[in-house]
C-alpha cells in the first residue's frame, strides 16, 4: 500500500554524499509538495515520512492515485516530459526529502546508470500496480475493495479518514459510509 524504494534511496544518499547538487527539506504534515497543473522546479526522493498522491478532477472529488514512502521519487514524470505536475502530493506526516532541480536531476539521470536503472524499475513497478490496482477495482465488489483495503491499512498501520478512504476507492463519502453500514457499522 505504502510504496518504498530502498534502493533509490540508497543511491540518492551516496550521490549526496558525494557532493552532488542534492539539499535535504522538511515539511510539515499537511503540506503541499506540489500542485496538480503546476510546473515543478525539483524532484523529491523522500526520505522518511509519508506522502499521498492525489488527481482532483473537480474542485470536490479527488482520487487517491498512492501512498509512497522512504525512497520513492516525486516529479521524476514532469521533469522527465516537460510537463505540469500530473498529480498533487501532500505530506500526511512530517516529510524529509532530498530535492534535485530539474536540471540537476536530468543531468544525473543521462550521466549515472544506476540511478537511471533505479529510475526505470521504480516506473514499470508504478505502471504495473497502477493496471493491477485498476483491474481488481473492476473485477470485484466494492465490498471486497473495501475490506481489502482496510486490511492494508490496519497492516501498514497507517491512519486514514472516511474522506481518504472514499478517495482511495474512487467513490462518494456518502457511498462509502452506505457501504460501512453494510458491513456492520460506521467506523
């Protein structure tokens, strides 16, 4: 549920130590890393902490798209296309990165092969759990989605509102608390 990649890190960790461009922040829970539509200026490979990625499609719906931890990477996508940020991420605990500017992180990503294999692995593994995510959310109940998930949470012991639920799930707050009545009652 929570994705991690200790081996970016690790590489991440050896490039700084090296000298390499690369600054470590800290922001509060709560705070927005990016802004779904915005144009970045530095890719972000957590360190520790918690981040949730969110596409809001109108002002009040939003949809979980992941959670990522130690290690995953945050605006590798944009700064790889050129693009506006895809996604919002926001930190849902205090949050440690190291940042790369755009231009610092495409150098390194052309000139340091095994922080480009990192790259490519971490992005097929995205890709992949993205269709496999999509699929099972298709091919079963949203009973069985829902019981799924909170299994994962309560394992990752990560605290999550109604709200998030509902995001995660891709419905209504209100479909999701007829869905907890269902089941037995309101959590």
């Amino acid at each position: 549920m929570i994705r991690k990649s200790p081996v970016l890190l690790k590489i991440v960790q050896e490039l700084e130590a090296a000298g390499q461009a690369i600054r470590l922040r800290h922001f509060p829970k709560g705070h927005l890393l990016v802004q779904q539509g915005a144009t970045i200026g530095s890719v972000f490979v957590i360190k520790s902490g918690i981040v949730k990625c969110t596409l809001a499609e109108d002002v009040d719906k939003e949809y979980i798209l992941e959670f990522l931890g130690e290690g995953e990477i945050v605006g590798e996508l944009e700064a790889i296309c050129a693009k506006p940020a895809l996604s919002g991420v926001r930190a849902i605990s205090a949050v440690s990165v190291y940042a790369l500017d755009k231009g610092s992180f495409l150098d390194l990503l052309r000139k340091h092969a095994a922080l480009n294999a990192a790259i490519l692995e971490l992005m097929a593994l995205r890709l992949a759990n993205t269709a496999t995510r999509s699929a099972r959310q298709q091919l079963h109940t949203l009973e069985y989605n829902l019981e799924q998930l909170m299994a994962a949470l309560e394992h990752e012991k990560l605290p999550c509102s109604k709200q998030e639920l509902a995001e995660y799930l891709g419905i209504t707050l209100r479909s999701l608390n007829r869905l907890l009545k269902k089941r037995g009652g309101i959590d």
